[in-house]
C-alpha cells in the first residue's frame, strides 16, 4: 500500500516567543503537517564550530510546549531527542505533558546522540555507539512502559524506575508515535524494531557534519539501510512510515550550477547529487516528480525541510499532500 505523503518542518531558532509562534502557525497554515525542532544545546564558540552543526538556540522542550500552545492541528515534535541528555523519566513525562496538553498532537523523536564535540563542551561522556544504542533501546521500551497502564518495575543497566505509575498518560495510544533516526545498521534494525517512523539520516560516525556523511546516504547507501530497516522490522515493515530530512532542497528553474557546485563541495557527481534522497532541485513540478519516484523506490512517503524553505516548498506540500 502507497502510503500518503506528510511533510514536516523543522526550525532551530526564533528571537522572541512572538517569533516562534509566527513560525509555528505559518507551517500549519501551509499545510505542513509536523512542526520540529532538534536537541542541541551549546551556543556559539569554538565547539560548535568544529561540529559544522547549525545553531539552535531553543530548548526543545519549553519550545514544543509553545509551539503546541499556539497551534491546533499540526504535530509537534523534535527529530530527535538525544536520551544522553535527559534523566529519561524527566523526559518521558515532560513528553506526554505535551501529548496530553496538545490533545495528542506530539510526535516522540528519540536517537542515541552523535554530535561528539556537543557532548565534550558539555562535559558528558560519549560511550561508544553500540552502548549509546543499548541505551537508546532500553529508554524507547521505557516510554512504552510508562505510558501503559499499571506500576512500572524496570531495573536495568539504564534505568531503574519502582512502585509508581507514569502519569500523565497521552492522549495518543497506546502511545504516541515514536521515532527513531540514524544511518548504521544497529540503530536502523532498532528503529525497524521498535519505532512508528523511521527518520533515514547520515551515518554521524565522524561525529560532525561533512562529506564523510553525505557519502553515507547516497541512493545505493539509502536502499542498504532500508534493508536493514526491514531485517529489524520483519512483517510490520509495511507499517511503518519512513521519514527524511531534505536538507538540500533548492527550489528554482535554474537548478544546474547549485547542482554542480554542491557536487563539487561534497566531493560527488552532479548526477550523485541530483539524485542524493536528502537533496532536492528543481521547479515545483520536478520536485513533485522526484519525491513521487522516490516513494516508490525507497517508501519515503514523509519530508521534511528547513523553515527557510519552509515558504517555496509550500507548492509542493499543497500538490502532493492534496490540501
């Protein structure tokens, strides 16, 4: 079964509260149907430099809040919190806060974190991915616990909650979607496993953003990790949702010489680039046609952009999405 396109966006900064809401209500108003932010927490300096990572300067949970605040329909949600950030049960119920508070409109992004010199400036130790994984899988099984009915009774390497019951419980059942994003095989078995949505991502190895990452998720890399997706997730592939983050996304008529000087950047083809599932260019109507072939090739049925574009790409989520 063809799955309906859904297009989020995905913002990481606002200078006033009045700022964050106008750009909350405008992506609902387009016609998105997910407002995002992500999970990363060191302002401007050297670190941040070396991580080639954009700024966000809100803190994704008081920001989803007021997102939700100001909206109606759209989903809220965070691609992706990192679980080595929080305390996760402090995590878990200020999430289901916003899921009971929004009357079900959040949607659950948790990941193993990757941006190594995020956790360096902030003190935290980054084990190795495999642990961080492990922990990932235990925190996921968690917020399914919490949100069920009963006292939960978990004691593991990671967690170790006794004699309560998580409350609020969310308006979404039997929880709200979950989902789970990365490049590797371990994560990408996890999330098939475990998750509502899958969000296909770089393989963050490196731990910054660069080419090593770009040449991680090209069109070959992109159908291995469907197939690792799918050997976690067995006869309940066809239900999941599989996400990605259009992170290139030029919409113009004269799309050949940002093609060629990308490629050039990233070290690929122009023909590589053309076809890079996280990269988008062209008219309205060659975008529309791209993301339609690339449903049918990868099953990436749910997009999402970056509120700079969140504007121009708006023709494209009217078209496919049918609003």
């Amino acid at each position: 079964m063809v799955k309906p396109f859904r297009f989020g966006v995905q913002s990481f900064h606002a200078e006033s509260g009045k700022a964050w809401a106008e750009q909350a209500q405008a992506a609902e108003h387009l016609g998105y149907s997910a407002f995002h932010l992500a999970d990363h927490i060191i302002g401007p300096g050297p670190a941040l430099e070396r991580t080639n990572h954009p700024l966000q300067s809100l803190a994704a949970v008081p920001a989803m809040a007021y997102a939700a605040a100001v909206t109606s329909t759209i989903k809220i949600g965070c691609r992706v919190f990192c679980v080595d950030y929080h305390l996760p049960v402090v995590l878990i119920k200020e999430a289901m806060t916003i899921d009971m508070l929004s009357d079900g409109r959040l949607e659950l992004g948790l990941g193993a974190g990757w941006l190594a010199d995020e956790y360096a400036a902030m003190g935290l130790t980054m084990d190795s991915p495999g642990r961080r994984i492990d922990r990932l899988r235990r925190v996921v099984e968690a917020t399914k616990a919490y949100a069920a009915s009963g006292q939960l009774s978990i004691d593991n390497e990671d967690i170790h909650w006794q004699e309560f019951e998580g409350m609020p419980k969310p308006v979404a059942t039997p929880h709200p979607p979950i989902m789970i994003g990365g490049g590797s095989p371990k994560v990408l078995k996890l999330a098939g496993e475990t998750a509502d949505i899958v969000s296909l991502n770089f393989n963050n190895r490196q731990g910054i953003i660069g080419p090593d990452g770009i040449q991680t998720s090209t069109a070959e890399e992109t159908e291995r990790k469907l197939g690792w997706i799918k050997s976690g997730a067995g006869s309940r592939f066809k239900d999941l949702e599989i996400e990605i983050g259009a992170y290139f996304t030029f919409v113009t008529d004269d799309k050949d010489p940002i093609v060629a000087g990308m490629a050039q950047g990233f070290g690929t083809t122009p023909e590589a680039m053309l076809e890079h599932p996280h990269a988008l260019f062209g008219s309205v109507d060659e975008i529309c046609d791209t993301l339609e072939q690339r449903r049918a090739r990868y099953g990436i049925s749910y997009v999402t952009v970056g509120y700079q574009n969140m504007e121009a790409f708006a023709p494209v989520v009217a078209r496919l999405s049918g609003r």
